[in-house]
C-alpha cells in the first residue's frame, strides 16, 4: 500500500482528493492536515463523504509515515512550506498550486526549490509521461491549462500553431475554491456569467511552455478569456487556430497523438460537458470552416483538472496502472 499525506485537506481539490483515494485499491491516507478542522471529522466537512470513513483531520505531519505527500495548498504556498518543513527525500512530492510548474533555468534536486531552481517535472501525461514515471517531485497543470493544452498539442506538433490563438473557456464555481466571495455566492453566480482576467490568466504561461515544447518554438500569442459559468464543476473551451492543412489530415493527427492516451480521447462527433464531469477525461473534437479550425476540449476541473490528474501521475509515479482507482462514470444524466 502507498502510505498518502494530504496538506490543504478541507477545500474542495482535499475532498475530491480524499474520495478518489478512499477508493483506490493500493492506497492508505495516513493524515489529512487542516489546522483549522484539526480533530473534526472529515465527512463533518467533506459530506459526500459520509459512512465511507472515519478518519479526522490533524494538524500533524509525519511525514516520516508516508510515501507520497500531496500538496493542495493556494498558489504561492509550497514554496514558502517546503523551505519551513523538513520532508524526507524519499518521500514523493505532488504539487497542485503553480509554484513549480514552469521550467527553472536549473534543475535541481533540492527540498528548498525555489521557481529558479528545482526539479519538479510539469504533470501532463499526454505530454510528460516518460518523465513523471522517474520523478520524485510533480507539478500538476491548472485546468484551464489542462483542458486548453489538451486541445492544442496535437495541432502544436503538426507545427499548425503560427498565428495568434483566440482561445474561451468557461468554469465551474469550485473552480474559485471552498472560500465563499462576492463571485462564488449563490445569488450572484446563479443565472449569469462573467469574464475575468482576459488576457492575463495565470494559467497561459504553463500553456506556452508545453506548446513550444511540442511544436519547437512558439512566437504566437495564445489570447484566452475565461468566463465563470452558472454551474459548479467543468470547463468546457473552444481554441480557434487559422490554418490551409485540410480536416482529415488534422482529425488523423488528432487521434493518432491521443492513440496511447489513457484519459484524453478524440471524439468524431460534437462533445458536451456532461460526458466529462465526474471523471478523469478529456474529451476532443475538431471543426474545419475555410482556414479556421474549430478546437473543443472539456475536462472536470476538479478531477482531471486538479485531484484525478494528481492521482494519475501518482499511479505513474509508482509504477500502478494509470488509471487505477480512476475509472468513474460521466454523471450524464
């Protein structure tokens, strides 16, 4: 059994992390740290949870007790943890926040990273999978990232990406975190829609990084507009990509990048958010109107946006079958 420690364990990616891993048949949850809940019940907070455990939170970290350590803190928080705590090395390392996922001008291997310098490998299996099965220390994607990268890398290595990409994508409200705010509450959220951070999400980056690693270099700009959606989970995007290549030659290159994939599927017919939501896929589609191709990816941003793609690369990390403990169903209807 992989002994599992889990930090930020109350909000919603610690939640959704604790279900996967209560089901998985090679894991054991050693401790669920939140200061704020130390000794309530986990299913007190997390409620889908009831009957199915009766473990409590902690403020303890033995981190001596465990193989791997998953870190479900706010952006901007591993960093600052790592350099206060001592964590094994042995002890394996996956990161949800976006300290670490961009390349370092030098790799590494450290317990005090710093975005300069460490070795955390970028946790996309479709791109990354050779080197997460070897890593000690993962970055896993933001789901915008995610859901967006997943429909441009087969286009990037078709070297199709030479103009700028208009890219929109809308989200789910846990997507925003368990911490209520003026755009997450119920009378504000319900029955609207909002963009923010045009242009300028953080998440664009991470997604350049992957594209240029694919397509050998990257001079277009990726214009992204996200938009907060009247539901909780899921993100659904359209990525438009002007091109003369014709539409078989692209839906071939399409399912052959994906052949392999364990999660990530093309789909020869429109998709909708539903058949992701509540699982660990992706799902693709392509649309070729004159020079423009249409791009549809969606995703769960709470699974493999987030908690399902940690698990993943957990399962990669040691060895397991990729999906274990992730084969769930599409709450479709």
């Amino acid at each position: 059994m992989i002994r599992v420690g889990i930090l930020g364990a109350a909000g919603y990616t610690g939640g959704e992390l604790i279900r996967l891993l209560l089901h998985h048949p090679e894991t054991e949850i050693v401790f669920a740290n939140s200061e704020s809940n130390a000794g309530n019940l986990v299913a007190d907070v997390h409620e889908g949870l009831y009957g199915d455990t009766a473990l409590r939170f902690t403020s303890e970290m033995p981190f001596d007790e465990v193989d791997v350590v998953f870190f479900c803190f706010g952006h901007g928080k591993s960093e600052a943890f790592m350099h206060a705590h001592d964590i094994p090395e042995r002890v394996k390392i996956i990161d949800l926040a976006q300290d670490f996922r961009l390349l370092p001008a030098k790799v590494v291997a450290t317990q005090r990273p710093t975005p300069e310098a460490h070795d955390f490998v970028y946790g996309l299996p479709e791109l990354n999978k050779a080197a997460i099965v070897k890593a000690r220390h993962v970055a896993n994607p933001g789901c915008f990232a995610t859901c967006i990268q997943l429909g441009l890398l087969p286009a990037a290595r078709l070297k199709l990406i030479k103009e700028d990409v208009a890219v929109n994508a809308i989200t789910g409200s846990t997507g925003a975190g368990q911490k209520p705010g003026a755009t997450t509450h119920f009378s504000w959220r319900n029955n609207n829609m909002s963009i923010y951070k045009a242009f300028n999400h953080q998440h664009v980056p991470e997604i350049r990084q992957s594209l240029a690693q694919v397509q050998g270099s990257l001079t277009a700009s990726i214009d992204f507009i996200p938009y907060r959606g009247d539901f909780t989970r899921g993100i659904f995007a359209t990525e438009v990509i002007k091109t003369d290549v014709d539409a078989d030659t692209i839906v071939n290159a399409y399912k052959d990048f994906y052949k392999n994939a364990c999660f990530t599927h093309y789909v020869d017919c429109a998709i909708d958010l539903k058949q992701v939501v509540n699982t660990n896929k992706c799902l693709v589609h392509c649309d070729k109107i004159g020079n423009k191709l249409l791009v549809t990816s969606c995703i769960d941003n709470l699974l493999k946006g987030a908690v399902g793609q940690a698990v993943e690369n957990m399962n990669l990390m040691f060895g397991m079958q990729e999906d274990k403990g992730l084969k769930l169903k599409a709450t479709g209807f």
